[in-house]
C-alpha cells in the first residue's frame, strides 16, 4: 500500500514514476495499491490529466474520489474527545492524552468526552460570530489545535474537581485561529492544508 499525502503537488513525471513502479511490481505478482491524499485541486490535476491524454495515470491512481469531511455536529466532537481520553502514549502504558495533562482531574473522573457539547457550542458562537453561513464544518486541524490549547494552557489549574468552562473552550476555539481560515477561505484563496 502506497500513500502519497498532499498529492496534489506530484507531477506528471512522478505520476510515470509510480506506474513504472506499479507495473514492476505487478510483474513480480504483488498488486499495489495507491491512496492519493489532497486539497480540491487534486481534482483539477485529475481533469487536466484525462485533457491532456494521461489516462493511464487517471486509471491507476485516480478512480475513485472520496471526500474527508470535517467535524459537522456534537457526536464527531465526542468521538474525537473520546479519542484523547482513551488513547495511551507510549501505547503500552496506561497514560492517556486527557491524563497526561490533568492527572488529578482525570483520576477522579473527568472525560474531554462529556464536554463535546460544550466545544461544539464553542465553535458554534465562533461560527455564528464570524457571520460564516449556516454550514458548521471544522477542519480536523484547527479542531486539534483548540483541544491542544485547552491541554496545554489550563493544565496548572488540574485538581480532583477540574472542569472546561464555556470560556475555556472559547479561548482555545479563538486561539485555533479557525473563524481566520474560514474567513480565509471565504474571500476566495487557496484552500490551506487541512482539506486533505
């Protein structure tokens, strides 16, 4: 299995490349398998390669087109949380991302999980605030980022009754910088990164 991440930056000349090592390895009976991950100009890359004759590289690689979505309601926020409250690193110990950085709080109960209501909310006001449409939808990127500052900027406060405040979580969607790429992208620039 092949994954080319921002693939909307290969050139016909690496596409030649991948096929010549498609077809090697076809030779030697192992099938590969290749996932292209990119912006929404992968797609143009597509069309101009079928105008331009590179139908080969169009049937190896760019059959199927499948679109990663961002984070659109309350539950994608809950099993994103849940994630950091489940997930141990290094992954044989028993230390969690929501552990790691509020041990107290965590040893007496508390879950990121149980405030996905609360930070959908959060970006909610910011959306809303920003005037940016009806249609909520955060990149995972900028989701990380305001997670990461709520871990990482409030973790002196850890104790046994810790919790996430509204405000807490309006700092670290603010902090995000989420409602500037939005904006960003409403004035007609380039998508950025996190689209893939």
């Amino acid at each position: 299995m092949f994954f080319a991440d921002e693939a909307q930056k290969l050139q016909v000349i690496e596409y030649e490349w991948l096929r010549d090592l498609h077809d090697a390895l076809e030779l030697k009976g192992i099938r590969m398998i290749t996932i292209l991950v990119g912006q929404p100009q992968l797609l143009d890359q597509k069309s101009a390669l079928r105008k331009s004759m590179n139908t080969q590289i169009v049937l190896r690689f760019m059959v199927t087109e499948i679109r990663f979505g961002g984070i659109v309601s309350a539950e994608d926020v809950a099993t994103c949380l849940a994630a950091y409250d489940e997930s141990c690193y290094p992954p044989e110990s028993a230390w969690t991302f929501t552990r790691f950085f509020y041990p107290r709080a965590f040893a007496a109960g508390m879950r990121l999980s149980t405030y996905a209501h609360a930070l959908w909310k959060a970006f909610e006001r910011a959306h809303k605030a920003a005037n940016l449409g009806e249609r909520i939808e955060i990149p995972m990127a900028y989701f990380a980022r305001a997670v990461e500052h709520a871990l990482s900027e409030h973790s002196a406060g850890d104790s046994d009754g810790f919790g996430f405040s509204p405000a807490i979580w309006d700092e670290a969607v603010l902090e995000s910088n989420y409602v500037l790429a939005c904006e960003e992208i409403r004035l007609g620039l380039p998508l950025p990164d996190w689209r893939s």
